[in-house]
C-alpha cells in the first residue's frame, strides 16, 4: 500500500494542540520533529545513556501525518485547514505550509529481524528464533530470542560483558536476580549456564510477554524464570517479592543514572559474597558510576571490564 505524507511546518507551542486536533479527525501515526531537549522524566526509563546532540530550539516544529490511497485525501486536507484556520486565532502556528509525499507502507515492527543474525559470545550461540542454526556453531550453548518489543537481542556490548561475568560466576546452585530483564536474555543465559532459578523485574509490561514467550522456546520450565513489572528502586511490593539476602547473583544492564542508585538498592537482595554484575555503562560514566560503588561499605569491586565504549563493573557483597 502507498500513503501519502504531509508534513506540517509550525511553531513547538502549537504541536500538542495540533496532534489532538489531528487525533480529532482519526488521524493516527502522527510524528514530531522538534529541537527541544527530552526532561529528565521523559528519559527515564529510557536504554540510552547520552541522548544526541540537537541544535538549539528555534521554536520550529514539523508535525507529519499520513493518509492511505482508500481515503479522501482532499476531504481530510480540508478538515485540517478548517482547524488550522480555528486555531490560528489565537495560538502562532508559524509557517502553516504543509508539504506532500509518498512512502511505501512497511512492517515497522518486524522490519528490524533482517538485522538481527546468529552471533556467538564465547561458547554460547545466540540465535533469534526465526533463524537456523548456523552448521559451524552446532557444538555451542544455545540461546533463542525474539525480543517482541522489549529491549534486548544480546548483541550489544553491554549484554556480552555480562554474559561472559555469568560465564564466570554461575554454578547449579546459583539464584539471579536480573533487574531490567528485557527480553530475559541475561536471565535466560544463566539458566542455560545451569543457574538454579531466576527472578526478573521490569518497567516495561512488554518484558512480561516477551520473557515468557522465549522460555518457551529454549525449552525452559516457566517456574525457574519468575518476572514482574515494577521498579525495585522505589517499589517495596517489588523489592518485598525479589525478597532479600537471597541471590549469588544480581545482574542490572541498564543506564549508568540507574545503576548508580541501584548499588544501594541490590546488596540487600544478595547474599554475603553474592556477586553484583552491572554493565550499560558509557566509560564518559565510569568514573561517577565506580564512585558510588566506592561509596558503599557493603560492595567491594573485583572486575572492572571494557568493550568498545562500554563498561562492566562486577562488585561482591562483603
């Protein structure tokens, strides 16, 4: 199918008002271009750790929205002019000039999979599920995983580094807790590793589905990777259910603004000597992250690893 896109030039003061007069219409899939910088509440939450640098915010905006070939196009541009010109009484809406073009319709959610192919961490071969095994890596520890829309593949740095540390420290006996689970990829590892059980906690609800459907099929019981949507840091229902002084292992590939609060929050889930492996660190945040570990009496630093511009810090509980 081919829709039609029309991008409005406006000002950032009239994109709210516009986007629901838009939604008003039954228009859906809109998209904002703007220069104005994400708040902190905003980025919260977020898998990324330095946001891109934007020029400053000239009070520009571009509010995009598409329309099939099956719709009344010129009808839906007259209805949007109507609202433009009611709203221009009394908000600036800037240039007003609306630009058309064509796009190809796609499938934005499954688009991606063409990027995501079997790659190995060591002895482990982690395979997206709708993949083959690749002849060469028959002999490896397998991992399936489809994401879904939750965060992690395993391919980025930050999850190798914490796959090689569960490598190191998971033996038959081993409970994890993997806090921001994702995909269940750091969990899921450590039970194929041999680990004893799991308990994952994430924000996003998505990360519930997508950990259940990838136990599934790495073949594993549902009951050694138990999951719940929360946050630890601030939710004691939350750190209550994790329960306390009972992990060998904490694992957190996250943010290093969220690891930095965690290294208060996870010794008291560990048991002495339990290891804490935190890694979605950006070495320009090694130093503050490293800082508040050294702040900690209970944590002691036994590893410190790199790869590429990412940083793993592995601390035991004293």
């Amino acid at each position: 199918m081919k829709w039609k896109k029309f991008t409005l030039t406006t000002t950032t003061e009239a994109v709210d008002l516009i986007s629901s007069m838009l939604n008003d219409l039954g228009i859906q899939g809109i998209e904002v271009e703007d220069n104005v910088p994400l708040t902190e509440q905003e980025t919260k939450g977020m898998f990324i750790d330095i946001l891109p640098e934007l020029p400053p915010d000239d009070g520009r905006a571009k509010v995009s929205f598409y329309v099939d070939d099956s719709e009344p196009e010129d009808e839906i541009l007259r209805k949007v002019s109507e609202g433009l010109d009611e709203m221009a009484s009394w908000t600036d809406l800037g240039e007003r000039t609306i630009v058309e073009s064509e796009t190809e319709d796609k499938d934005w959610i499954n688009n991606w999979k063409q990027y995501f192919k079997p790659f190995t961490v060591d002895h482990i071969l982690i395979k997206p599920t709708w993949e083959e095994i690749p002849e060469e890596h028959k002999d490896k520890l397998l991992v399936q995983i489809d994401p879904g829309t939750a965060f992690g593949t395993g391919k980025h740095e930050t999850t190798q580094l914490c796959i090689r540390q569960l490598e190191k420290a998971v033996t038959p006996e081993t409970t994890v807790l993997d806090v921001g689970t994702g995909s269940g990829i750091l969990g899921i590892t450590a039970l194929k590793l041999g680990a004893k059980a799991v308990k994952g906690t994430d924000l996003d609800e998505n990360a519930i589905v997508a950990v259940g459907e990838n136990l599934k099929a790495n073949d594993i019981a549902p009951e050694k990777f138990e999951v719940l949507q929360g946050n630890i840091l601030d939710d004691e229902k939350v750190q209550q259910w994790a329960g306390f002084g009972c992990y060998d292992v904490a694992v957190a590939n996250i943010l290093a603004d969220v690891i930095i609060p965690l290294v208060d929050e996870i010794p008291v889930h560990l048991k002495k000597g339990g290891l804490f492996i935190s890694s979605g660190i950006i070495n320009l945040k090694e130093q503050a992250v490293m800082e508040a570990f050294s702040k900690n009496p209970e944590l002691e630093v036994t590893e410190v690893n790199h790869q590429g511009e990412w940083v793993s810090i592995t601390a035991r509980r004293k």
